[in-house]
C-alpha cells in the first residue's frame, strides 16, 4: 500500500500555527486520520484491499483496489463508515466529557465531509444513490451539476462569514473545496469524452 503526502499540508500547518489555531489543525487532521480508518476498516470488512492513503491539507484519502462499478453498495457502506467513526467519537466524548475541541473536530469533520459535493463522502452518497436507479453516466452529470452549483452557495455563504468572524481557516477550507471540485471537473470531462467515444464506437459496430 503506497502513502502519499501533499506537501501543501506544511504550508497550511504554518499558516494556522502563525494565527494560533495549529492546536485545532492538529486536532482535526489527527480525527480526519480516525475518521478515513473508519473508511478502510468499512472497506476490509467487506473484501477490498487499499491501495494507496493520500494525506491532504484537510484529510487523508483512501483508495482501494477492485472497486468497480458493481460493488456500489459496498462503496455506500464504505462511504457512511467516515461520518459514522465521527459520530461515535461524538457520543463518546459528551457521555464521558471529553475536552470540547475534540468533540467540536468531530462534529465539522463528520458534517464536512456529509457535503453533497463530490469527492467528499456525501457526494459519494449521493452518487452511487442516484447509479442504484440509474446508471454511471446520469449518476455522473447529476452529481457533475449539483457540486458546481454548491460549491457557489458555498462560496458566498463563506464571503459573509469571513467578513464576519475574520477567520482564515475558513478561507482556507473553501479554496481547498474548489481545488477539489476543478480538480473532479477535469475528470468528469475526460469521463465524458469516454461515454463519447464508446457511444460513437456502439453506433459504427451496429
């Protein structure tokens, strides 16, 4: 299993160290760790082997082997398991009365991550979801759609914020939740040339 680490993750963790919030950074990045081991224990238990961890300015990503498109009940499963892990440690620290950052890093991971923005664990929800009714490529335009539109809202319901608490972490979240929506857009195209070239290629073999 190959480890890889954003080198952006450095950057970040000075950033926040010079506007003294490095204690909730660590915090969070030690529970997106927790919250990610949640994904791959979800993924073992059902047969998939990992095949590479990504460790990101904001979390840490999980791929696994063999995860074809007829496994989407699985990938649900797998995908639930991350804001599950959060939920439990949630309950666990109010019944116990844990230290409130630890709760308060629990509570952003799991609700973060339930975006209905792909490639966070919510839009992955709603993408296999929608393939249960549908197929892959419908699946991928509504989700294609519904991520631009969102990461808009998202945009200016932050501008607000920013000016109101003044707070750069917030700032820092979003460019890194349009770094990922582009980043998921250069990839729907090049799906989209596929489904393309494949549809082109069906009509020339009938």
């Amino acid at each position: 299993m190959k480890i890889k680490v954003n080198l952006q993750i450095f950057i970040f963790a000075i950033i926040f160290y010079f506007t003294k919030q490095i204690k909730i950074y660590t915090i969070l990045m030690l529970f997106a760790f927790i919250h990610e081991l949640g994904h791959l224990i979800a993924g073992i238990s059902l047969g998939l082997k990992a095949k590479s961890i990504n460790i990101m300015p904001f979390g840490v990503s999980i791929n696994f082997e063999d995860y074809s498109d007829k496994y989407i009940i699985k990938k649900i499963i797998i995908a639930i398991a991350g804001p599950l892990t959060n939920l439990i440690i949630v309950i666990l620290g109010m019944c116990n009365k844990w230290e409130e950052d630890i709760i308060y890093a629990n509570v952003l991971i799991g609700m973060f991550n339930l975006i209905p923005l792909y490639p966070l664990d919510g839009g992955r929800i709603l993408k296999y979801i929608i393939q249960l009714s549908s197929n892959p490529k419908e699946a991928e335009i509504i989700t294609y759609k519904l991520s631009n539109t969102l990461i808009i809202i998202l945009t200016l319901i932050s501008s607000i914020g920013i000016l109101l608490i003044q707070n750069i972490g917030v700032l820092l979240i979003l460019g890194y939740l349009w770094m990922l929506v582009i980043q998921e857009n250069k990839r729907y195209k090049l799906k989209m040339k596929i489904y393309r070239l494949v549809s082109e290629n069906r009509k020339l073999l009938s």
